[in-house]
C-alpha cells in the first residue's frame, strides 16, 4: 500500500493523525505530514482511517 | 412537520419546529430545490454536500469578506474569519499553531476540573436545566483559561456575548423592535473592542503567558501585529467559541437523553466517545449554515445567483447527504468513513475545531462518569434555536 497527500488540499481537520498516528504525524500548524509513503499491512487500518476520514480528500491510498 | 415551501416557493427552513429535528427538511431540499431562496431574506440557499464544499473551497467565488452584511457589532472585519485568503493566509500560519490540537491537549486538566466542578453542583439534585447549568458556562471558562483571565469575569463574559448574538434578552419581552436590537449589538461591540483594549495596556511589558500574550509577541513577516488586528482577533475568538460549543454541547446531550440504546452504548464503552462526538457532530451539525457572499454572478442547478448576493450554505444538509455518506440517516458511533463539513472545509476550516473537539469529548467523558442515567423530564420539550441550534431550554432528570 503507498500513501500520498495533496499538501495543497490540507486544512489542518487533524481527523488523519488522530485515528491513524502511526502512519500520520501534524506539523507545528496541524497539518498533515505522512510518517511514510509505504505503509506495511499491520498499519494498513490506521492508513485507511487516514483517507477516509479527511473532508478536504487530500489523501489518497494506492495497492492494498 | 411544517410545509417546507410557502405558496411562493421560498424555504421556511430556520424555525423552530423544523430545528429540533432538520435532517427530513434537509433531505426534501436536497431532492427537490438543491438551490432555494429563503423566506423573508430571499437569500439562496444551497443544501447538497458537493456543492457546499466546493464554495467553501473556492473563496474567490464565495467570499468571506461580509463584514458589512452580518449584523455582529463589528466596526471592523473580524480576522480571519471576515478576509480571504492570500491575506486570511497570513494570519492562519501564525494563528493555526496557537490552536492545533497539541496546544489545545494543555487545557485538558482545566477544562475537565472546570466539568467536574459544574456537574458537582447539581448532579445530587437529580434535575437541571441543561443549557444553564452546563453547556453556557463550560465553554465560557474554556475561553477565560485560553486568555488567561480569572473565572471572576465569568459573568461579564456572558453578557458580552448575548449581547450581540441574543440583543433581545435585554429587551422587554417579546419585542421584536430590530434598531434597538442593532442598537444594543453596537453599544457591546463598543464595550468587546474597550474590554480588549484595557487587556493589552494592563500587559504592557508583562504579555503573560496565555493566547492573549502569545498574540502580542507575535509576527508576522518580521512585524508584530498591530492592536487593531488583535483586537479583530479577539472579537471573533469571543463570539466564535462560546455558542458554537454551547449548542453543541445541547444538541448532543438532548440526542442521548431522547436515545437511551445509544447513550448506554457509551456509558458501557467510553472509548466510543471520540467516535460519538464526531458522528454527533455530522447528525446535528449544531452550525447549520455559514454565510458567504458572491463575488461573481453564478448559475447553479438553474438559479440565477447575483454577484453581491449573500448565500446560505446548509452544511447540516451537506453532512446528512445520502450521495456522500453511506447510511445517512442513521446515527452510527462507529461510523468508518466520516468526512461531514461541521467545522467548514477549505481555507476557511474551523479555527477552533481542536479546541471544541476536546471540550466535547472531556465534557462527554464527566458527564456520563456522574451521570450515566437521565431523561428529558416528563411533559417537557426541549427548545432548539434556529441558526445556531442552542437547545435554549433542556430540562433534564435523573436518579440522584
């Protein structure tokens, strides 16, 4: 599974790094910043999270 | 539930009878007018998801820049909530750190001592008007513990704030005389600014270490803010954190209290809590609509909008639209997929979407630990306000 983010398309909702935070971490501001871009299948869940719960879909998840 | 179109096909939406529970109302303009004009105001009105968060995402289209066209007392836009971006930009670098979650975590032993506290009060009663006893107060100290200022100020608080969103408290009852009411909105407006003002002389060459100090030693571009711009801070900080956590906080205890299955849910499993709060958030959306103003003349599902025009943006419509959320008339604490819009979208996202997250969740967390069991009291109905639904009147029982 690969992991990408549209920086651009973040706000700062913070929804990602609260259910996945292994997988998303936040900047000073709150933004979204990916731990990693491959993610391994224990992290899979958390990742999922992520991109399911972001109102502005600036995550986006590649494989599985 | 009342006829949702009158005979000249205009939305009479913001009533109190379709506000205690909207979601029906939502889903009938959704179907059948995703562009309406609203009764009296003859406003449009926008209701399905898309459309909704594409205008919030797209300010140059729909502009925030609407000090003028709200009535909130102001004599200046309030920042960053009134200006659009690249100059809303600015201020949110510098003011999204003083509001991330990491920050808003420190508040957490104030805020749950400040619950516990007010639930002491009453909780051996076995009765309590809600919004009096709890969801008024609670916020207002949050927003006393971020700006450092002593729980003594409580009361003053209140007043400032009624006065421009509720004008009519200190009018004689049932007087609707709106210049007086604009009057009053004016004269406290007056009375926020000076409240402010005195704040920062009484810091000077001592800041303090709380959101007021950190404002004043702030830059931007190398260049400290000026006191205009931090009192256009304060103002919206004031007006923006105490209602909006206050209804909130209405909405989601009426649901539980009229919901026993669910509020047993998390009372057994507290862990859902988080998950309860959000999905409460989607379901309710305290904040139905926001505002903006069209900055060019737009078409949308065949109504004319006219550049200059105000429009309403139902995002209590957009987070219960069924093309967007499976399932979305029911409420679901463990929701997986949940990207509902109650603290907006776009630049202009809810500033303090971290800080109502948190008071919501410790404020759950306390009430359910005291009170795990309690009703709306027999023979009474609950009163939402429209706009903003504040459940005004909650009259709630329990076994002490």
């Amino acid at each position: 599974m690969r992991l990408r983010l549209d920086e651009a398309k973040c706000t700062g909702h913070g929804r990602c790094y609260v259910l996945g935070p292994d997988v998303f971490g936040e900047d000073e501001a709150g933004h979204c910043v990916l731990r990693m871009t491959e993610v391994p299948r224990a992290l899979a869940d958390q990742a999922r999270a992520g991109e399911q719960n972001c109102p502005e879909g600036a995550i986006a998840i590649e494989g599985d | 539930m009342p006829e949702l179109l009158d005979e000249n096909q205009k939305i009479r939406l913001f009533l109190p009878d379709v506000m205690r529970c909207p979601q029906p109302a939502y889903a009938d303009l959704r179907a059948k007018c995703p562009v309406g004009r609203m009764f009296f105001t003859n406003s449009p009105v926008v209701s399905r998801f898309e459309d909704v968060v594409w205008a919030l995402r797209h300010p140059e289209v729909f502009s925030s820049e609407m000090d003028l066209q709200v009535a909130l007392g102001t004599e200046r836009p309030m920042i960053p909530q009134q200006i659009d971006p690249p100059a809303q930009t600015r201020y949110r670098r510098l003011l999204d750190p003083l509001f991330s979650r990491k920050k808003m975590a420190e508040l957490v032993p104030a805020i749950r001592a400040h619950a516990k506290a007010l639930i002491g009060d009453f909780a051996e009663k076995g009765e309590c008007e809600f919004d009096s006893a709890f969801a008024i107060p609670l916020p207002c100290t949050a927003f006393l513990c971020l700006f450092g200022l002593p729980l003594s100020e409580l009361p003053t608080f209140l007043e400032l704030k009624d006065g421009i969103i509720r004008p009519h408290k200190f009018l004689p009852p049932g007087s609707a005389d709106l210049e007086k009411a604009q009057e009053i909105r004016f004269s406290t407006g007056r009375r926020i600014y000076a409240y402010f003002e005195d704040e920062m002389k009484r810091r000077a060459g001592n800041p303090g270490d709380d959101l007021l100090g950190d404002l004043l030693v702030a830059e931007i571009d190398g260049k400290k803010l000026e006191h205009n711009e931090i009192l256009d801070i304060c103002y919206l900080l004031l007006l923006a954190g105490l209602d909006t956590v206050t209804a909130t906080l209405g909405c989601n205890i009426a649901y539980l209290a009229g919901n026993p299955d669910q509020r047993r849910r998390i009372v057994e499993n507290p862990k859902l809590i988080p998950g309860a709060v959000e999905e409460l958030l989607r379901w309710e959306t305290p904040v139905t609509a926001v505002p903006r103003v069209a900055k060019q003349d737009v078409t949308l599902h065949h109504v004319e909008i006219k550049a200059g025009e105000v429009v309403t943006f139902l995002i209590g419509s957009a987070n219960t639209d069924d093309e967007h959320f499976p399932d979305a008339q029911s409420v679901d604490f463990e929701r997986q997929r949940n990207i509902h819009v109650a603290f907006g979208a776009g630049p202009h996202r809810c500033l303090g979407s971290h800080l109502a997250r948190m008071e919501l969740q410790v404020a759950m967390e306390e009430w359910h630990a005291r009170i795990p069991e309690y009703w709306i009291k027999p023979g009474e109905t609950p009163t939402y306000s429209p706009g903003i639904r504040e459940v005004m009147y909650l009259p709630l029982v329990w076994n002490a």
